[in-house]
C-alpha cells in the first residue's frame, strides 16, 4: 500500500456526532477517488497539554519525542502528522472558530514549524488540507471557522483546497454544514443536510486528488 | 426631525433586487425602533470614477469638494454618508466578497479618512455600521462579505454590530441571506428566505438602538 | 465607584510577557479616560474543562452555577464577565489565531449565549470589545486573529470597535504587535514596537470611551 | 517552450508602483526556478464594465466571446486567464480590502465560474493561486486582503498556496507588505521593506512550484 496516498480525517469535536460523520464523508469520498487510504483521528479522547510557548523544539533535538517539553498523546500523533499526504480537518462552530480543544491540538504541532529542530520541522510543507465545519446557524461562522483552519494550513506552507468543482456545493472554501432547523444536540441532524453532506464530499475528493497530483509529480 | 438619528441603507448591487429587499427591510426595522428616519442609496445608478491614489486629499483642502480629483455624484453622496449616524451597507456575494462596484464606492470615502484634509477627515468616526451579504450558495461567502464590509468599518473608527439577540437569526455578524434553491436571477427570492430576513431585520434594529446610544449620550 | 465602567482584560498566554504588557497597556489607556476601573484575568492559570456541547445550559436553571457540568474556575470568572462593561481580549498569535487555551476559555463562555436559560443568558449583549494579537511574523495572523476575537464578541451580541482614531495606529482593526526582529520568547520584545503599544492603547481608549457611551445612554 | 508553466502576474493598483514591484519580484522569483515563464497584466489601464448580474453567461454560448453582456477589454484578457498555471494577484489595500478595480476586473471572470457555458466554464480549476497585498499601516488589512483574494480562488476551485518554506517570511499566507514609515504615495518604498519583499518572493517560487507539480501529474 506504500503508493497510496494518505489522508488523515481530524475530528476537533467533544462528542461523536455531526463533525465526525461529515469528515468520514469526505475520507470515504477521498478513497473512491482510488489509490487512497485514510485514516479518523479524535482530538477529544486525547491527552494534550496546551503549548507553554518554551520554545524549546527550536532549541534542541530531542531524540525521543517532538515536544521536548510534555510527553502525552501528541507523541502517537507526529508520526501520523509526518505520514499523510493529506489532511482533512473538521470542527463544529464555536463562537464562529473552531473548538478550543482542536486548537490546543493544532497549536501542539509546533514541533513542525520550519523553526523546530525536532526532526518534523517543516515536515507538514506540501501536503494538502481541506476544512469542514458545521454550526447549527445557517450562516453562523461555518465560513470563518474554516479560515482559521486555512491560516494554520498556511502557516505549515501546506497547500488549501476547497470542496472541487461541484455544483452547488453550497460551501466553496470547504464543507459546510448547517443542523438547523434540528437542534445541534441531535448528533446526526447533517445526515439531513444535503448541503453539508455535498460539500464534504467534494472537499474529500478535492484534497485526494491534489494530493495525488503532488504525490506523482514527486514519482 | 433633528433628534432622529439617521441610518443609510447603502445598496450594492447591479439591480434592483434581494440586496435592495433586505437592505430596506433592515431599514423598515430601525425605524421601527421609534427616532429613527432612514435613506436609501443605490451604488449602480452613480457615477463613480476609482479611486487613483493621487493622495491629493491628504494634502489640500478643496473648499468646493470632498475629492479633489474627480468631481463626480460622490460629492452629492458625502453629505450623506457625513450626515448619517449609522449605516447598512448590503452586497451581493461576488465571488467570496462585496462587487466591484461598491468597493469602487467604497474606495472612494478615501475623503473621511483619519489623514485627509477634506474637511471630512475623521468623519465616520463612531458612526455605527451593520453589513448584509446574499448569495446563491449557502455558505458561498456571505460571512466572507460581512467580514469586509466590517473591515471597511474599522478603517473608519466606525463601530460594528451584528444582527442582535434575535433567537436563532440565522447569522450573528450581521444579515446573511441565500437564494438557493431559488436562483440568484430571480429578484425577491431572499422573501422566502426566513433566516435572511430574520437576520437583516436585527441588524437594522440594532444599527438604529447602538446608534441611538450614541447619540444620547453626546445629548 | 459604582458609576465607573468597568473594563476587564483578559490575557491569553501561557506566559507573563508581551501580551500581558499590551492588555495591560490598553487597560492603563483606558483609564486614562476617566471613570474607568479596570482589571485582568490571566486564563493560563485557571482550571478550565473543554466544553463538551452537553447542552445542559441551554435547558436547565442551575441555581448554584452557570455551568451545569462543570465546577471549575470558570464559575469565578461568569461574575466578572456579567459585571464588565467592556473587555479586552489578547492572545499571542498562534498558528493564524488565538491561543488554544484562550478558545477553550472563550467557549466555557456558553451559558451566556442568548439560548442559555442560566441567569447569565443574553448577559454579553452591548458590552464594548476590542482585540489584541501579538506574533513574531510581522503580517503573521495578528488580523486574522483579532478577527477570531470580533467573531466571538458578535456571537454574544456585543459591540465591536478597532484601535480609535489615532495617527498611523499601525492596525486599525486592534492592537497588532510584532515581536521581530526580536525573538518572541523575550517576554518584553514589545516595548520597542511602537506601533503595537501605539494600537493597543488607542484601543482601550475607544474601548473605554463607547462602554462609557453605552453607559451614559442608559443614565 | 510549450513545456513551461505560466505563472500570469496582476497588478490591481491605480498606479506603477509599489504592488507593480512586488508582483514583478514574485514572478522573477517564479522564473528563477526553472521551467517558468511570466507575464504582467495590469488591471487598471483596461476597460472594464462591471458585472451587471445578467446571468447571460450562464445561459448561452457566444461563440465571440466570453462575456454575452460587454464586449471589453475583458475579452482580451480571459484567453490569458485560461493559459495560465498559476496567479499571483496583487493588490494596494484599500480599507482593508483589495481594490474596487481589481474586485469588478475579478468580478468579470464569472465566464469561467462551474455554470457558465461560455467554454471558460471551471476553466481555472487546479490553477495555482497566491495574493500579494501593500498598505502604509503595517498591520493595516494586509491579511485580510489577502484572504479575499483566496476567496476569490476557492470560488473558481483553484490551489492555494502562501509564501513557502522560507525562514521569517514576515507573512505565511502571501505577500505582505508595508510602505510606514515611508509614505504609501513614494512609488518604491517596499524596496526598502525587507520582509515585504521576503514573502512576495518567496510566494512566487510556491506559486511556481505547485504549478510544476500540477502540470507534471498530468504529463
């Protein structure tokens, strides 16, 4: 399976519910694409320390782990960070941004800047991201909540794609998912947003295709 | 009628239509707040040259005109916007952002900024402004429009507000309305959409109470 | 002291350093209007749970607490929240936007939305806010992430105002300071960037003067 | 030379200035990596009628032309849009935003949005996309025109991409630039803007690079 490409879904929801089904959406529509593995990581179960800002990884190599200052989950999640070829993000919409447990998780990839010495520096350049959030409303900071996955895309020198060229996807810049007129509380109310389900779909094809596109060229 | 505060309904779009809809149905929902008395401006009709960076109003004072390049109808429009105490600007979603037109509009304010020697300089300071965005796609950057519309703001040192403590409004940052899955092409299309005028109502009211606040206290 | 309006700050940084130093600049700023008071709130050091969209505040009417699910240090903080007339938020810039620790906190801010049925539901509505961002990169998410911080305050219904009518505030939309060419682990790199303290203090001074507006309104 | 990748230039300034500088240091740096040539479109001296939200172009096929509505410079500049690889757009900022001029040229691409059926229509899917963006305050909407320009990119299923893998490029997302505390009006001020000049450098070899890797896959 080495020839595959990898995308990795990364759920940034407390709970199992809308986040995760849209995000499988768009792996399970990334794998029809062909020549593709994917992979669901959940940010809730894990333990991770917020970053301390000890700017220690742009210090010292340390050879056991990437995070030279806490040694919790995140040592499980560099390897899978440093082996996808593609990375799909999704969050439910919180105060129009993403959780803030999803971003204690992104912040923690500090040992992949192009400053760190920890052997991941700069190791997230290149790959593809697509983003996906879902918010209860309509127009309730789905769109901002994907542009701040998007600034920390860019921030890695990752390359962003939106949902691919479908039509009427509903959300250009990724998927976007409403649950209303549901409560949010129904954990499968996107089941019924054909919109939400359109656009994640499209995202997944989208971010597998690219990242195929990038892959080859490397061949 | 000098004790009214004053709210301008700024409309961006090529035609008349679902913007021009919801910009007057914000209106309609400021006056309704009682001391309040409104007006409406179409960009399209106006004749406006673009901005060319001539940097002319930072350095001299034109006692016949706000701009002194161009003697265009923006100088009918600079009372006005002078002479308002909040403002609702609407747009189209044109690819992610407000139409050409009304940035061209927009641009073209260049005589309130802090810097300008205009007599205009520093005018829109504390004026309160609320944004409406309608698109054919449901999250096809309605908040991506608001957003601008908000920056054009605090350029101004104008004060931002969003679509009120409306239960489930739809959209917080201000009116965000859609036309799907009626076509874009059909001019009130938005009257069905209950969240975008749900929306677009809360934002004139609280463009006209903030402005009210404002006013009173300089009372 | 009843009369003063109240103005909290709220930083979040792990560390005591640079954005510290600009929140408590704004606050300085602030009082510096006259009839103000002013106080901080460190986030790093509390004991804050993830929210876990449980939804319990939306149902219940916890007399004891505002947070149904969780007795943490939070319930410390809804007090002072209620109380403030204006906040200050300022958060280091991490990967685009604000620290993962600070949204955690921000999202614990739940039983204040408008569908809270806690005693604090509706709470944040018309409270004045402005944003603070401080990177090592120059144009290296401090916008995007005041940005993340104006999505968060129009959520709640407040009122959002950039850095007042200052001279080359450097950032229009907030305080935007930049730690290069110093590194930004010298917690005090910001007291040589002009344009930083210049913004940041322009801000609490526009902070202070509409929460005071609001204020007098209401006499 | 059909073998080389076309990395097409916009300048959306009024002026040959500095936005005309930085697009042209993107674009040498996009020809320095080899297999790469560039050309130059400035937006201003054309003409250009705004999009009149006809819907034409949606409905029949011209066989003259892209544009059913206007027969403008437009017409001229769609076949260079559809022969490109990749785009660097670049703009002054204008209130935050990009100009009026470079938003209704950008506008008028709608020929090549997915429902056209013009024969532009999806045309500039999988192009590469960078932004470039100058203003006098230094943190003075930068970014957020950038993000507009992205938007506009996400919209047409286009690539983005920031400004590489370079160390301290002043912006990840693009080419961000500042004239302070030299005036916006001297026409070469970001000569002197080292980190303005980094990023747009280093936006146009990421720009290039992508482009190499896109065409390649499909060798």
């Amino acid at each position: 399976m080495a020839d595959k490409v990898r995308i990795l879904g990364i759920v940034g929801s407390p709970r199992h519910g809308n986040t995760e089904i849209l995000v499988k959406e768009a792996l399970k529509a990334a794998e029809e694409v062909g020549g593709v593995e994917t992979e669901t990581l959940h940010v809730a179960p894990l333990k991770v320390n917020p970053c301390i800002a000890c700017f220690r990884c742009f210090d010292e190599k340390d050879s056991r782990r990437g995070c030279p200052s806490f040694d919790d989950d995140m040592e499980k999640v560099y390897p899978r960070l440093a082996a996808c070829d593609g990375m799909i993000i999704g969050s439910p919409v919180y105060f129009g941004g993403i959780t803030g447990e999803l971003k204690t998780f992104l912040d923690r990839t500090e040992p992949f800047v192009r400053y760190a010495r920890t052997g991941y520096g700069g190791g997230l350049s290149n790959k593809v991201g697509g983003a996906i959030a879902v918010g209860y409303n309509r127009n309730g900071g789905q769109e901002t909540s994907i542009q701040m996955i998007h600034a920390y895309y860019l921030v890695h020198d990752m390359i962003v794609v939106g949902s691919g060229l479908v039509e009427t996807p509903g959300c250009y810049y990724g998927g976007g998912a409403v649950t209303y007129p549901k409560r949010s509380r129904i954990r499968d109310a996107v089941l019924e947003d054909e919109l939400g389900l359109r656009s994640s779909r499209g995202l997944g094809r989208k971010v597998a295709e690219v990242a195929k596109m990038v892959k080859a060229s490397h061949a």
